[in-house]
C-alpha cells in the first residue's frame, strides 16, 4: 500500500504559490508606496524652497516701497510737487489770516 501514494513538492502547493504571489504583490505595493512618498517628499522641499525665494522677493519689494514712501513723504518733495503739479506757491505775508 505504500507504493501507491503520491508525495506533493510543498514547495509548489496552491497555498504556498498564493502565499508568495501575495507576499510579492505587499513588497511590489511597499516599493511604489516608498517611491511615491520620496516623490511627495521631493516636490514638497522643491515648493518650500520656492515659497522662500518668493518671500524674499516680497520682502525686498516691500523695502523698496517703504524707502520711496518716505522720500514721498519728505517736506522738500511735497513742496516741489506742490508748486509743479498744483501751481501752488508760498503766500504772502499780507495774504496770511490769522483765525482768532
């Protein structure tokens, strides 16, 4: 009776062949997680950087603008753009009134 029986290869059983079909399809699942986090991680630093260099822009702009807003503001330039854009000129003495 023992010449009849069939030994099966454990090796190429159906629930090992699905074991390591399904053990390759997590480690081929964790490669392209993996890959596409460092990818994320990438274009992230790539944005930070650039939101950096913008910042910096803005803020040199901005410096710029509040050194042309107090050479706006100063008396002499007042005074000029007074007399050539408004024709206005200093008063008179006698055209001076004094509010009691």
């Amino acid at each position: 009776m023992s010449g009849n029986r069939k030994v099966k290869s454990p090796l190429l059983t159906g629930r090992t062949l699905l074991a390591g079909i399904l053990l390759m399809l997590v480690l081929l699942a964790e490669v392209f997680f993996d890959t596409w986090c460092a990818v994320q991680c990438r274009r992230t630093g790539y944005e930070i950087v650039e939101a950096r260099n913008r910042q910096e822009e803005l803020l040199e702009t901005r410096r710029k603008l509040q050194i042309e807003l107090v050479h706006l503001k100063s008396p002499q330039v007042l005074g000029a753009r007074a007399r050539t854009e408004l024709g206005m000129i200093t008063p008179k003495p006698e055209q001076i009134v004094k509010v009691p």
